[in-house]
C-alpha cells in the first residue's frame, strides 16, 4: 500500500491476503476499484449498517446512503472519525482518497457535488464494505 501512515490495526500484507478475498485485497491494499454498475452494493438499499471489509469498524448507517447514478454506492455522510481523507492526483487528477481510519483500507474517494445538503457524495467499493442488517 502507498500510504505509509501507521493505522491502530496493523497486519502484514500475507496477513491481509489471507484475510480478504482477492478483489477485496485488489482494492483495500493496492487502491484499486470496481467497475461501475457491477458491486454488489450499489443498488442495495436495506436498513442497516456499511462497515470496513477489511477491519469491521462501522464507516455509513443506510439512511446516508442515496442513488447517484455513478455506479458505486454512494453515501452524503461519513460517521465521525471513520474515514481519512487524503489527497489523491493520481491518474492527473485531483481527488481527495477516503480511507478506513482503523485500518487505512482503500474505501474510494469522497466529492463535492452530492445533491444533499452536506453537498458531498462518498463513492465507495462494494469490494471494501460489508453490510449488517438492521433487523426488527
């Protein structure tokens, strides 16, 4: 990974590949991403919780989570001090990169142009989250 900030979980990378399964290892640990319209979240809309894949620290609660039509689940909040933001000008542009704060795992990028009124949109892998049901 080329971040080189130490997390509170730390593992090595044949700790973090025999953890996770390899598209979630693809985009957590080297900062890769899904195809739009094709991760398993983004047309999900159940009540619920949005954790890391690669830690289980809770990052989104479902009622952030809205339909932007960019082919990634897509969130207009963050819960406090889940994520980093790191700015990212790879691929010649400027991006701000959302990391999990536990474990530093790859979620996406967060944007300016969310059409709620936190004016931001959180475009996220499903590859990077698991989801817990809210059952009633």
């Amino acid at each position: 990974m080329s971040n080189p900030k130490s997390y509170p979980l730390e593992r090595s990378e044949k700790e973090w590949k025999n953890l996770l399964d390899e598209e979630s290892y693809r985009i957590l640990r080297e900062k890769g991403t899904e195809y739009p319209f094709t991760g398993e979240y983004n047309d999900h809309f159940e009540k619920g919780i949005y954790c890391c894949k690669g830690c289980g620290t809770t990052l989104y609660r479902s009622e952030n989570k809205f339909d932007s039509s960019c082919g990634w689940p897509s969130y207009d909040e963050a819960l406090p001090g889940a994520l980093e933001h790191i700015k990212d000008s790879s691929h010649g542009m400027l991006r701000t990169e959302i990391v999990c704060a536990h474990c530093g795992g790859h979620q996406g990028h967060v944007f300016n142009d969310g059409p709620t009124a936190t004016g931001l949109r959180y475009c996220v892998n499903s590859a990077s989250i698991d989801f817990i049901s809210e059952q009633k």
